[in-house]
C-alpha cells in the first residue's frame, strides 16, 4: 500500500508539473495576445506574476447551482425569509438613493435591491477569489475558454485604464466582482461613477453600484413600473410545446387559450392587452407556470438563468411589500439529475437523432427543444423537463 501512494502521489506530482509548464506556455501566448490589444508591459507584469492554475475554479465551474440543484431547492435558499427580510430592512436604508438611482435610469428599485441581495448578501459576501487567476484557468482549458480570455482581457483593461487596482480585482470563483458581480467586459460597457469621484467603485460606494446595476438593466431593456411576469393556470389541455424560449405572444392570445393569473383578475385586465409574453414551465407540466415579459428578459441578460431571473423577480416582490409566494406546488419528488447523468440525456437524444447542441450537462434551450420533440414522438406530454424517467426512456 504504502508502494501504491509514492507511485500515485510521483505520478500527481508528473502531471501538476506538466499542466503547470503547458499553462506557463499558454500564459506566455495570452500576454502577447493582450500586449497586441495595448496592455502594457507593467500591468501584463503585475496581473500575471505568480499567478497559477485555480483548480476550485474547474470544480465550480461544472456545479453552478442555478443549473444543478432543483429550481424549488434554490428558490427556497435564494428567497428565503432570512433575504426578505434583510432586503426590506436595506432597501429602507438606502430609499432615498434608490428612489434617485429609480428616477435616473427606470429601473424600479426593488429590482435593484433583489439583485443586490441575490449577487452578494446585499455586500455581505463579495467574493475572495482573485479575478485574474480565475479568469486565467478558464481562459486556459475547459469549455468556456473563450468567455475566460474576453474576461481576462477585460480584466487587464480596468487595470490599465486606472479603474481599479490590481489588488481591487477580487470576485466570484467567474471573475464577477463587486457588490452586483459585474463581469469585466459588463464593468467596462456599464459601470457608472455616481458620485463623481472619478471612480466606478463598485466595491465600496453604493451610489456607484446601484447606478451601475440600474444602468446595465435598462441598457438590457428594463421599464420600471412593468411587471416582470405573473404565475398561471393552463387548461387542462394545454400545448407544453407553447412553452418554448422561441414562442412570444400577446397577452390577449394567451388569454383566448385559457391561461388565466393564479390571482387576482383576468390577464387582460392585469397587464396590456398587446404586451408580449413567452411561457415558462421550469419544473416541466407538473409544477408552476408563468408568463414572463421584456423586463424578464432583461433580468436574463444579468444571468442566462431561469431561476435566477425568477428568484430576482419573486424576490423583489417580496422586498416591495407584495405577495411573491408562489401558488403551485412544486415536483419535490423529482431528484435532480448530476452533471453526468445530465450529459447522458443529451447524449441519448443524439443517439436518437435529436439534436440538443453540445454535451455539456447545461439543460438549456436547445436540449429542451430536442426533448420536446422526442417526448412529442413518443406520444408523452411535451414539457422539455429533464428527470430521471426521462434519461431511462431514453436509453431503452
């Protein structure tokens, strides 16, 4: 046995040595990569001495809660009491700059707060990780490699325009920063110097921060005082197919099928008549439905995630004061499937000529889609949820 550990840790040790040497390799490619994009030679200096391989950042990287846990276990952790809680008491705090903040850029401001609470525990937990090396090891391999070396360079760019200090750059395991985790290339299109220091300091000034958010949602299409969406009813004959990223219509058309709101009065008396809406079913046909308009698709601009934009908006209703509990149970039985067994379903559907995009245990549109249309095929109710009866089906 004790022959077995010094062969496996020889072995380990071969092998961190060898990914050290290619990422030194890669690194040296990257900086004459950015010193062709006007970095200086000092700030390549600074950003990248001793900076080495995260491998925690490969590990969180395949595990983003907002696509592996089940959408009731994050919404209960993301619109907890405890959030709700705090966010109603922050929001009283910072009313009077919020309410400027709402009537400078539309941007209702317990949206703001929502994001706020959501990104970092309203600036309790901003994140240690160091952007440069995070964003470094995706650059280097894995399957966002091209979303690390625009960060990457972005990164380098805050440096070198005097934004922020080296030191500064401290974030998420994605190299997201700040109090509302704005990526690099967000921070450099969208981030905003409120209080006119001459910095955008999103780290320290809530003024800045704020602004920064608001000016980022209402670039992305957010109209203050619009609903974001409304949870319904479907007939008991309803399309699940109409549920689709691709399918927009008008709240009149909606309302002639039959969905109706969970409360309150009808759809056409509640929202526009001529506004546009797509449906959503994020537990599939089993669970809670809503229709979701353009200030929800500006929430996902922040984050390509159904449950996050969903826990942004019942969160925020929650902080405003109004009843964002939702109203259908969810499928608490259904055990969420591992990245693995996620990337067994899209490969299954290969084999059985659909077409789900890349295999990378991402449940996004177009593994929806394709499960759609086998489930559509095979006689069964076309939601487009992955579950575990699902992935057996498939392997028959």
């Amino acid at each position: 046995m004790k022959r077995l550990l010094i062969i496996l840790s020889a072995a380990f040790a071969m092998t961190s040595a060898a990914q050290a040497s290619d990422f030194e390799a890669w690194l040296e490619g990257f900086r004459a990569e950015a010193a062709a994009a006007g970095i200086s030679d000092a700030v390549l200096a600074e950003a990248f001495d001793g900076v080495t391989i995260n491998q925690r950042v490969y590990e969180l990287n395949d595990d983003q809660p907002e696509f592996s846990r089940a959408i009731w276990d994050y919404l209960d952790s993301a619109v907890s009491e405890r959030r709700i809680a705090d966010g109603r008491a922050r929001i009283a705090e910072q009313r009077i700059l919020l309410s400027l903040i709402e009537q400078a850029y539309g941007v209702d401001a317990e949206i703001i707060a929502a994001i706020w609470g959501l990104e970092s525990s309203y600036g309790a937990i901003l994140g240690n990780y160091d952007a440069i090396q995070a964003l470094a090891t995706l650059a280097y391999e894995g399957r966002r490699t091209g979303y690390g070396r625009t960060q990457l360079l972005g990164a380098l760019k805050i440096i070198q325009n005097g934004y922020a200090d080296r030191n500064d750059l401290k974030g998420s395991w994605a190299g997201a920063m700040g109090h509302t985790q704005f990526v690099p290339t967000t921070y450099l299109a969208y981030a905003v110097d409120h209080d006119g220091d001459g910095k955008r300091d999103i780290w320290n000034t809530l003024g800045d921060v704020f602004a920064s958010t608001a000016n980022y949602l209402s670039a992305s299409g957010y109209r203050r005082d619009e609903a974001w969406g409304v949870e319904v009813r479907l007939p008991g004959d309803f399309d699940y197919g109409l549920a689709d990223a691709n399918t927009s219509k008008a709240v009149v058309e909606w309302s002639a099928m039959g969905l109706s709101p969970m409360r309150g009065t009808a759809l056409i008396e509640r929202f526009d008549p001529n506004m546009r809406a797509r449906l959503i079913l994020p537990a599939g046909g089993r669970g809670p439905a809503f229709l979701v308009f353009e200030n929800f698709e500006a929430i996902l601009k922040y984050n390509r995630s159904t449950a996050y934009a969903l826990a942004v908006g019942l969160l925020s209703e929650e902080i405003a004061g109004r009843d964002g509990a939702i109203v259908t149970l969810w499928p608490r039985e259904e055990r969420p499937l591992s990245l693995e067994e996620r990337k067994a379903l899209q490969q299954a559907l290969i084999d059985k000529g659909y077409n789900p995009g890349p295999v990378d245990g991402i449940i996004g549109a177009g593994t929806k889609r394709a499960l759609r249309d086998w489930q559509r095929d095979n006689g069964l109710p076309a939601d487009g949820y992955a579950t575990a009866a699902a992935l057996e089906a498939l392997k028959l």
